[in-house]
C-alpha cells in the first residue's frame, strides 16, 4: 500500500503566485518532463541545445525522494508505517528490528539519515516503463527497506574511514511494522528531522561538473540541462523556481557533484579486485533542505557500491562519501 497523498504543500499554503507560476525556460531549454516516459525526456533533451549524443547516451533512470506530499514529524509516518503503508523518510526514528543503534568506534552514536522502502521503489515505474529505458541499471531488493545512518563527520576521504565505522548501511529484508526503533538519548544533530518522502520518477544526467575544463559549450549545455532539471523539480516540491537552483535526493543515476573526484578516489577506497566490476552510486542525500547543515555547509552524502557487492547484498561494503566540493 503506497502512501501516496493528494500534493500539498507541506507546513504552507502557498501563494497566489507560485501555485500559477512555471518554470520559465533558460537558455533555450524547456521545463524538463520530471514524469514523462523516455520518450517525452528524448524530445526534451533533443529539442533544447544538447545536439551532442553524449546527453541521450548518458541519461539515466533515477527515482527522486520528493517531501512534496508530506508535512515533517513523526505523526504521520509512524501511522503509515505501522498500517502497512508505503513509506520512505529522512531522519528521526529508525526502523525495527534494530538490536542496538549504531555507533563509532568511539561510542559516538550514528545519525539516521535515510529509510528507503523498496517495495515503493521498485512501484515508481511499472515493467512497460522500464523496459523502453536504455541502459536502465536498478540493482537493489525489491522488498524490505535500505536504511544509512552516518556520523555527519566521516568524509570518507581516508582510507581508516571504514575502520572508524562513521557510517553503516543495512538493508532489513522483513521490517517489523509494530513500531519504530527511536535514536538514542546522546545523540546529537545539527537539526533534530523528521522528514517522509516518497520516490517519484525521475532521471539525472551527466554532471556539468564534470564538463569544467572541457569544450566550453558542452559545460554550458551541461550546466543549463541541469538547472532546468532542478528547477522544474523546485516547481513541483515548493510550489516555485525562485532563488537558487535546489538539488534533489535521489536513488542510481549520477552524482550532482560530479563523478570523476568520485571515481578516482573510490579506486583507491575501494578497489576493483572482481573482473568487470565497477563503482555504483546507489544513494544520493542532499543538504540543503530538510537535512540543512547535516553534511556541511549544503554538502550532500553519497553512498557507492561495488557491482558485485550490490549482487550480493554486501551492504556493509558500501562507502560513504561526504561531499563539499
């Protein structure tokens, strides 16, 4: 039972003029197709400026983790949750069975940062859907639920990162729906979050970081795309595209940060030993919104996986990334 709601507008009404506004087009591009099938994101990404395949090449199937429909607290989520329903949330409790919160090396309890329902994930896009995508790459369970919890302070930029335990992700195949797990009494946050949310469908493309330094137009397409994509997912959570552009949460797909630094320090991290194998972004958490100062000044937390520790459900094995860069 999914916990889909009529869209609202969160704590707020909104004004009368973000619930008429739209995304105004920039630099040429349209308002993206945030819930088109593939073949409504093609036409958009080939009617703007992107004559260059590398963009239809390189999109990729990425559900986002939208708040839009869901006031913060905890009321809410714990009645859905304990009813059966359909539930995803940033912060706040953790779910059971849990034998004891997670802590570093040092005591230092763990944050919870993220629940994802994969039932609700794998619903986000029927079979037909996905089939027409190419390239479509998914990978984790389809039931259960994948929780992160991290220190807030590991970067994950050492190589004594995972021996310091500054993070743990845990898939719980058969969730206890009696209740959730509550954080501890020492821990402390930035901001104390409770934030439900629920994965809608959505794509992410190349990174217009990682086109710095290259051919100058291609930085430019990269960066428009990618702000148009942004803000029409602004549009769509808050009701308006004013201000700066807002980033999203996401699963699969590509780091808004950029990939590269990524990549070349995970070699290092987390080496490739299984022939073919490859570095997976499986989880990407911004904060900026609801986690607001949780990673840093709007740093975001990325989770990576190998393909073969994906295969095997090795979730221990992923690594966390902090990124301020």
């Amino acid at each position: 039972m999914r916990a889909l709601q009529v869209v609202g507008w969160g704590d707020r009404a909104p004004r009368a003029e973000e619930a008429t506004m739209k995304p105004r087009r920039r630099d040429g591009i349209a308002p993206a197709p945030l819930h088109g099938p593939w073949g409504q994101i093609q036409t958009w990404l080939e009617a703007g400026p992107a004559e260059d395949e590398h963009f239809l090449e390189q999109v990729a199937y990425s559900p986002v983790l939208s708040e839009q429909s869901f006031a913060p607290g905890a009321e809410e989520l714990t009645e859905l949750w304990c009813t059966g329903g359909w539930i995803s949330w940033l912060g706040g409790p953790a779910a059971a069975p849990l034998s004891s919160w997670p802590r570093r090396n040092d005591g230092k309890p763990l944050s919870h940062v993220l629940t994802v329902d994969l039932a609700d994930l794998d619903a986000v896009l029927d079979a037909q859907g996905k089939a027409v995508w190419p390239h479509l790459r998914e990978g984790l369970p389809t039931h259960g639920v994948l929780e992160v919890f991290h220190d807030l302070q590991t970067s994950g930029y050492g190589t004594g990162d995972r021996r310091r335990r500054g993070w743990l992700v845990r898939w719980v195949s058969a969730p206890q729906r009696t209740g959730l797990v509550q954080p501890p009494a020492d821990l402390e946050e930035p901001t104390a979050v409770c934030q439900p949310v629920i994965p809608l469908p959505g794509f992410t493309l190349p990174p217009a970081a990682d086109a710095a330094g290259g051919p100058v137009d291609r930085f430019e397409v990269a960066a428009a795309l990618e702000e148009q994509l942004l803000r029409s997912w602004m549009l769509l959570r808050t009701g308006s595209t004013a201000g700066p552009a807002v980033p999203i949460s996401h699963v699969y797909g590509h780091s808004q940060r950029g990939e590269i630094n990524a990549r070349a320090l995970l070699e290092r991290l987390l080496p490739l030993t299984v022939p073919g194998d490859q570095h997976r972004l499986i989880l990407e958490v911004e904060g900026v919104t609801a986690l607001d100062g949780w990673f840093g000044d709007s740093g975001h937390m990325e989770v990576w996986m190998r393909d073969s520790d994906l295969a095997a459900r090795d979730f221990e094995a992923s690594w966390c990334l902090v990124r301020n860069d």
